[in-house]
C-alpha cells in the first residue's frame, strides 16, 4: 500500500493559510460549541478580529446574506467608506450563531491566537503561523481559488484592492483535492 505524503504547510508572509482538511480537523477538536461558532463566523466572513468583534456589538448591520462593515472605521485610509460582505449560507447560519453566543470575541485578540494554537495542538495539526488572521487569508485564499472569474467581487467583499489581493492571495499550492473540498465550505457564495 502506498502512503500519501503528509501536505505541506501553506503560508503568506508569517500567516498560515489552512487546508479544508485542516479546518475540519480544527474545528472537530475544538471543546466548545461556541467557540466552533465563534471560529466559523470568522472563517465564513473572512472579517477582520475587530470587525467580528464590532457586528456583535452591532447586530443591525447583519442582514441575510451581507455584514455592513464601516470600513473607515477600522481602516481610516480605505478607499470606500463601507463594504459589505457577502455570505452563502454557510456563512448565514455561522454569523447566526455568533450573534447568539452569550460572549463577544475576547477583548484581546493573543488570547483568540493562543486558543486557535492549543485548537491545533489538539486536532494534530502543527500550530506554526495560525494567527487571529489566519482564518481571513484562509477564506478569502479559498475564494479566489474556487471562483477566479469573480476577483473584483471577493476583493470588495473582503475590502482589499486587486493589487492586495493579487500579491497575496493567487497561486497559492492548493491541490486538486483542496480544491475539492472547498466547494463545500464555499458553494453558494456567488
């Protein structure tokens, strides 16, 4: 019998990008449901820790199928003043869930990154580079993966220019597998 290869790991700069594989793993091994349902709505959206952090406080902006994010709020020298992020509905029922959960996202975002890290350790998977950023890159690395022909509209969602967007997110190693897989996570969003 032949044994497969393990993967290698996927990072831009110092950031991790997981595998779909990867976040079933990680999101079996984590203990509590709404500590799965805090990771999913920041998997699902690709938002920013403080943007996820602010839609709790600020329910109204969530509507369906988009997240009203001021963006200048959060990024002062952003083009737009605001950007909405689509969600399938995948993403529909993780935000859901979020808003239901009876603690915001912790004030400091090392104890969300040091949570994600013991989450790997736990699941097996190697913890190196999975920051509180991880699951952005990841989402939006996923959607420029399974829907090339929709850039401008996963950058918009995602509140990058296609420069951005072009330096860090196209080409990265996903493998047919991968890509596979991503259609479950990610159908829908067009």
């Amino acid at each position: 019998m032949v044994e497969k290869m393990a993967k290698s790991l996927i990072f831009k700069g110092s950031t991790r990008i997981l595998r779909p594989a990867e976040v079933d793993q990680l999101i079996a091994a984590i203990p509590k449901q709404e500590y799965k349902d805090k990771f999913e709505a920041l998997l699902y959206t690709g938002a920013r820790y403080s943007e996820m952090r602010w839609l709790y406080k600020h329910k109204k902006n969530f509507e369906k199928r988009v997240i009203k994010i001021p963006t200048k709020l959060f990024k002062p020298k952003a083009i737009h003043s605001e950007r909405y992020i689509r969600l399938n509905t995948h993403g529909q029922r993780a935000v859901n869930y979020f808003l239901r959960s009876s603690k915001n996202l912790p004030v400091d975002y090392v104890s969300w990154r040091d949570n994600l890290k013991r989450w790997c350790e736990m699941a097996g998977l190697d913890p190196a580079g999975v920051t509180t950023k991880t699951t952005r890159k990841t989402w939006e690395s996923w959607l420029v993966s399974k829907y090339p022909k929709q850039l401008e509209y996963i950058f918009l969602s995602q509140g990058h220019s296609g420069l951005t967007a072009l330096k860090f997110y196209l080409m990265l190693p996903f493998d047919e597998e991968d890509i596979e897989r991503m259609e479950y996570y990610t159908g829908g969003w067009i």
